[in-house]
C-alpha cells in the first residue's frame, strides 16, 4: 500500500475511513483492476491495559475465512486467542448453557482479537498493493453527489472524483451526516466498561458471559491466558464501578463473576463506554435538472445506511450502531466484510438510478446470516460490478483504469 500525497486524485473507489472496516474493504479490492484510495485522518494510538489494547473485536469463524481469503489471517492467526467453548448463564447460580466447537465440526467457535493487531495486520497485508493507496492524515472538508460520481473535496482545496464513496468512518459517521443520512436509535442508559485481567486459574480458551439485573459481564479470552472483560452496568452502576480502586474493582469484578477462574490477581487499566443501538434511514428525493440530486432543503437526498443509493455507500457501525455485546459487537467487522461489498458491487452498475436503494436491514441480515461462504466468489462478483461501471465511467478504457497514483510523477 502506497502513501502519498497527490495534486489530483480520480479513483474508482474512495473510502474514507482507514480502520479495520474501511481497511479490510480494501484489502477485499487488492489487485483487482480497480484503484481504490483511503483517506483516514488520523491513526488512533491504542489505550492498552495490562499491555493489551483494551478495545478487541470477536470474529466468528466466518470472518475468520473472509479475513484468510483476502489474504490477512497469515498476518492475525498467531494473535488471535481462539475461542474452543463458550458459557453463558444468568443471575440464577443454577443452569445455563455452554457451546463446543468439536460439536460442530470446528476448530474454533471464533477468536478474540486486539483492535490494533487487526488494523497492523490489515496494513501489512496492503503494503504490495499497487492498486490500493492510503492518505493518512488527511482532512475531508465537504462532498457532493453528482448525476454519476461524487467528489469530496478535502481541507488543503483539493476535490478527488469517484463513481463510488464509501463510507466507513464509524458509528459517529461524518459521511453519513454529509449524505444526510436521518439516523433513529435509543440509548441503553449503559456503559461498557472494558478492561484486560489476569485470573489465577487458565481460561482454557472459553469465553464466558453471565446475564446480570444490570446488564451482561463476558470474560474473553485472549493469548496468554490474558482476559479480556466487558461489563455492561447501568449508568450510574457504571460510574460508581469506575471510581474504584484496582483491588477494589477486581474484588466486585469476582463477585459478580464468580469463583470459575479463581481470583482476580490483576486488573489493567479500565474504559468505559456508552453503547447504543441504531442505524440509518431513506427517503427518496428528486434529482434536480442539472444532475445534482439534493432535498428540498438543498442537502443532498437521505440515503439507507449500508446499501447504496447513486455513489454513495455506508457500511457497518457508519450504517448501525451496535451494543458491545449484542448484534456484531463494538467495532466488529462486518459477518463477513465480502457480503457487504458485494452491495458495493451493486452500487457501482450502471443505468440504476432510481432502484439504486437497498435497504440497509436486509443487507445487513444477509451480511450477518452468511457468515460460512469464502470471500472469493463474493469479491468476484464485486470485481464484475466495478468493471461494468468502470466501462461506463471511462468509454473506451476497456481493460484498464484512470491511474490514482500521483500524477506527473
């Protein structure tokens, strides 16, 4: 993956947002015949605790595939802490239920993994793709929707063209809010607080979650018999939690979970964050005479988060916000990433614009229930799509594509 800085920009895909999902979009596009640029402003530094980065995404083996058919598992597997049983059970001491994945034929139910170990993985996995260019930092100061592409225009004065723009810059999505996008939601009065621990007894790579009156504790298990926790309490449960001491919260941290693992002999820093659950709404807005669609306001029209609408897309948490420990989890990937750029593929087809809109709920529920199919022959069919509007775009460029590399050398 190249990083540079360029007078001028016309790619046939443009992501903005370069974290894990924006990234792994990209990794999905890898040598194909298309040139995708990613525009991130800033890297996050991760907040570790106990040495890990507390923030870490559960990938079911479903994205465990897709991430080994794009080429990043190679990059990932050795860090990933695999998840062979899992437990869950309630407030009641008695009962509950626990999954093997030897009943199912499965190595692994899913693996744990640190947010940053991912987003490094998906880096070295596009550090040779000529096709794929990353702008980091980088400031979007605007964008607008044409009749066939859309251009964003950046903060130094520069305006990059594309027939595609994806939006991948998380569930605060500043996308979304050019493209207005109505969001809907609730809040869960809660927060997620998070943490790395160490218990004295191995976690023998089983994941636990025990559903309490205040909300849900999971126990995930990273390398290294490391835990990573999640305790949803709500709000003001939450912040008398925070204002503990370590020994203190580790004390209330084995009570609520119990004596399984023994006890809590370390307790590394803590977050805590306030979940909610959301997404994106469409309505239809006439296009104007000069091509330019726009609301009677004169925003542009609203569009359905994670389905596509012209050359505009949203995908994941910029689409639907999500509890961390409900429905994909906080900062997941999508289930798995290739389903939702097949509806990128979707996107980028010619003569299609007025049945351009998806709706964003039966995207994602395919996205979510497909989660056992390799990624190759949903990247191919993103590869076709691009191609058929590549050809529309540029007539005459058959076979080849408007070069987003730095121009004039």
């Amino acid at each position: 993956m190249t990083t540079a800085r360029a007078q001028a920009w016309d790619a046939d895909v443009i992501i903005v947002g370069g974290g894990m999902v924006g990234l792994a979009l990209a990794a999905a596009l890898k040598n194909t015949p298309f040139s995708v640029l990613v525009m991130e402003r800033a890297f996050a530094e991760p907040r570790l605790s106990l040495g890990r980065d507390m923030r870490v995404s559960a990938l079911v083996a479903g994205t465990a595939n897709m991430l080994a058919g794009i080429g990043v598992w190679p990059y990932l597997e050795h860090q990933a802490g695999p998840i062979r049983a899992m437990r869950v059970w309630d407030d009641q001491e008695d009962g509950g239920i626990r999954f093997e994945a030897g009943e199912i034929g499965e190595e692994a139910l899913g693996y744990i993994v640190e947010n940053s170990v991912l987003v490094e993985a998906l880096h070295r996995t596009l550090a040779d793709a000529e096709n794929v260019h990353l702008e980091c930092p980088v400031e979007v100061a605007g964008a607008n929707w044409l009749e066939d592409h859309a251009e964003l225009k950046l903060a130094d004065g520069r305006v990059l063209r594309t027939p595609l723009l994806v939006g991948a810059d998380g569930g605060r999505s500043w996308l979304r809010e050019q493209a207005s996008i109505h969001e809907y939601g609730h809040p869960y009065h809660q927060k997620g607080i998070v943490a790395t621990v160490k218990t004295r007894l191995p976690h023998r790579q089983t994941a636990y979650q025990r559903f309490m009156p205040t909300g849900p504790l999971a126990f995930l298990p990273l390398t290294d018999n490391l835990i990573s926790i999640v305790w949803s309490a709500e709000d003001h449960e939450a912040e008398r939690l925070m204002a503990l001491s370590e020994k203190q919260f580790a004390d209330e941290l084995y009570l609520a979970f119990g004596p399984l693992l023994g006890d809590i002999e370390a307790v590394g820093e803590r977050g805590a964050f306030p979940p909610s659950a959301g997404g994106a709404g469409c309505e239809s807005r006439p296009a104007r005479r000069d091509g330019a669609r726009t609301a009677a306001d004169g925003r542009p029209p609203l569009r359905r988060g994670l389905g596509t609408d012209g050359c505009a897309v949203t995908l994941h948490e910029a689409a639907h916000a999500r509890h961390p420990l409900r429905d994909g989890g906080d900062g997941r990937l999508p289930l798995p990433l290739h389903q939702p750029a097949a509806g990128v593929g979707q996107a980028a087809r010619p003569g299609h614009a007025a049945g351009r809109q998806q709706r964003a709920a039966e995207a994602d529920a395919d996205a979510q229930l497909d989660g056992t199919h390799a990624a190759g022959s949903e990247t191919n069919q993103l590869v076709s799509a691009l191609h058929v509007r590549q050809r529309d775009s540029y007539p005459g460029t058959a076979g080849s594509q408007p070069d987003c590399r730095r121009r004039g050398g």
